[in-house]
C-alpha cells in the first residue's frame, strides 16, 4: 500500500474531518502532482466536478471528506457491516475512482433501485443485463427512503456503470447537466416482465413493484433520491431462489429480442399482474395485450382470436376451440368496457384466462426475434395466418 493510500486508511480510520490524520490527507492530495486538476491555485477558482447528470464545485478537503461520505452512504444503503474495516475498505474503492478520475480515466457509478415482493431465502443474487438483484439481510422502515415509499423494500438492483468525470476551474463550465430519471428506464417494465413469464403458474403471474432509486457516486457533494409512484402490488412474495434460473434465461432474452413495437404490450402485461385483485382492470390489461400484438383495423376481434389460436395451438380442432374460448372472453371485456352487465365472478373467471393467455402469448412472441417482433400487428397477423 502507497504512502496516500495509507493516508487514506489513518483518516478513515479517524472518522472526524478535524483529525490530524484527515489533515495529513487533505495536505498530501494537495502537493501531490497526480492531484493537479484538484489541488487549489493562486487566483483560480476551486474546481467544478463534472459528472454526466451532476456537477458541483469543491475544494480538496470537500472531496477528500467526500470520500469518506460516499463510503458510509454505500454501507448504509447496501447494508453492509458496520464495520470499521467495511468502512475503510469502501473509502479506498472511492479513492481509487478519484485517482482514475483526475488520470482521465473512466470511473465507476452504481444506480441502486429498491425492489419489493421479492425475496432471496438462500442468500444468493439474480443476475440480469440490468443489474444484479440481491436480498437484503434485513428490511428496516426508516432505512433507504421506504418511510417515503408504500413498497416495502425486500431486495436492491444495482446497476454499475463508468462514466468520464471532468475537472473544470472556470467560471461558468461549458456544457449542460444531464437530466436523467432512470425510473423510465427500460428495466422498470422489462424487469417485472422476465418475472411475469418465469412464474409457473401463467394464471396468477407475480411480479416485483419498486420503491425508490439513487446514484452512489464515489464522490460527491450532496445527495438525493427519487420515489416510484403508485400503489404497492398486493400479490405474494416471490421467492427469487426457486426461480431464479427462468427470471435469468427470461431477462437474456427479453433484453435482446424487445423492441419499441413491443412496449405498450409489456406495459399493458405488468399491469395485468399488478391489478389481479381488480378483475375488470386485469381483464381489459390482459385483452390489451392481445390487441397489441395482433390488432387490426377490421375485424379486429376475429385477426387478435385467430392469430393468437394460431401462434398457441399445432392442430386445427385445438385451434378452433381456443378461438371460442378467446371470443368468449373478448364478449367479456366488451360487456365490462361498455357498461353493460356481467356477474363478477365471470369477470373473475375472464380475467384470469385473459392473463394466462396474454403470458403464453409473450412466452412464444419473444423466441420468435427481433425481427419478427418488431413488425406491425396487421403484419404479425398476416404471417401467421397467410404463412407469409
């Protein structure tokens, strides 16, 4: 270990910013060369830190204590030990980043998203192309923002990245922040969707909800943290370790086969799940589903119960009777939708077939490609009954 790394250690081991050991720190960060594009000049500005979405402007003790601020925030929101070597060791991971940083080199940044109704009774993680998905060792109400949020936090997504940092002691800083609201990135409906086709039971799919997000840097100066909006889903938990493979092999293909074609049915689909409780929003969701994959302009009822006994069904007779079944519950929706009279226990019925049919959909859209899902409905319709 180098003699500022060292540095590092004593002052993190110090835990106050008036110890002379944080005093030596800041002190060698200022004379040493490598610091240049931090360390402060006669007559010049303190630098401006420019990350992609945030920039501030700090002097060499704000960033070295900021250090030490981003390590205590990673534990705290990753609920890591409490211990002091936890804590030391985060602080030097954050003062390896401001060391590549001032190199010009890429430095690292983890977007965390609370997730709820998923739980990891084996301990383990769920990979995904969006992230990792890990259990929490405990859910605390008055931790990581869930006193501002109905969702429950059970398990955490976090989602590396390297972004370029820049150092600019100017006045005014060419260039505008950018704004970023990752909660409409495209994991968020993606995400819930690999779960929805793992389940095992296509009638009662379950997916995870989310609660908050965040960005730990590993320096910065301030903080913040945005929440999702809606209610919680009231569905069981999902135990991630038995499914844990089908959520992976799902979210793998999902992630390389999903086009923008496809964004209003995978909508439509989470939503489903998440309004299984009120049957006729399930049921108009789930019917949505069918339309947006195989809608027409005419005859639509006939183009979305064909294709989809087609796509579904090998033999004409099962064929036939799927597009009953599928008319039958499109009667249904109408009747919901126009306010006409229905028992709530057929529209219970309805709904659930409604759901399992728009997950078998899904199941056997996606292996198709890209190439075919990114086609129109009237030209997914065409081919599967025209053979084109």
């Amino acid at each position: 270990m180098d003699l500022l790394s060292r540095r590092v250690r004593e002052a993190t081991a110090s835990k106050c910013f008036k110890s002379q050991e944080f005093g030596h720190f800041v002190d060698m960060i200022s004379t040493e060369p490598e610091f240049a594009p931090i360390a402060p000049k006669l007559g010049e500005l303190d630098a401006m830190v420019i990350f992609p979405d945030v920039r501030f402007r700090a002097d060499v003790a704000m960033i070295a204590g900021s250090l030490l601020i981003g390590a205590a925030r990673t534990r705290y929101l990753l609920s890591l030990p409490k211990d002091e070597e936890t804590f030391v060791g985060l602080t030097l991971e954050n003062f390896r980043d401001l060391r590549a940083a001032v190199a010009g080199e890429r430095v690292r940044v983890n977007q965390i998203v609370g997730v709820g109704g998923v739980s990891f009774p084996d301990g383990g993680t769920l990979s995904t192309p969006w992230g990792t998905l890990q259990g929490l060792p405990f859910v605390d109400a008055d931790t990581r923002f869930d006193v501002h949020s109905k969702v429950e936090t059970n398990c955490l997504l976090s989602r590396p990245r390297f972004v370029k940092v820049e150092f600019d002691r100017s006045p005014v800083p060419p260039g505008d922040v950018t704004v970023m609201d990752v909660r409409r990135d495209p994991e968020h409906v993606l995400l819930p969707l690999a779960f929805a086709l793992a389940t095992e039971s296509p009638r009662h799919p379950l997916v995870p909800s989310f609660s908050w997000t965040s960005c730990l840097r590993p320096f910065s100066i301030g903080f913040g943290a945005a929440w999702y909006p809606g209610p919680p889903s009231a569905q069981p938990m999902i135990d991630a370790s038995a499914c844990r493979s089908r959520v992976e092999q799902w979210s793998r293909l999902i992630h390389e086969n999903h086009c923008p074609s496809l964004d209003f049915a995978a909508q439509r689909m989470i939503s489903a799940c998440r309004n299984q409780r009120d049957s006729v929003l399930g049921l108009v969701d789930a019917v949505m589903v069918w339309e947006s994959l195989f809608g027409s302009k005419t005859e639509v009822t006939f183009s979305v119960t064909a294709s989809i006994a087609k796509l579904l069904e090998a033999e004409p007779p099962e064929r036939q009777r799927r597009m009953k079944e599928l008319k039958h519950i499109y009667g249904t929706r109408s009747k919901v939708v126009h306010g006409e009279g229905e028992s709530p226990r057929r529209i219970a019925q309805d709904a659930e077939a409604a759901i399992e049919v728009a997950v078998e959909v899904l199941r056997r859209s996606y292996p198709r490609g890209r190439k075919w899902l990114s086609q129109k409905s009237t030209e997914r319709v065409s081919g599967l009954l025209l053979g084109d």
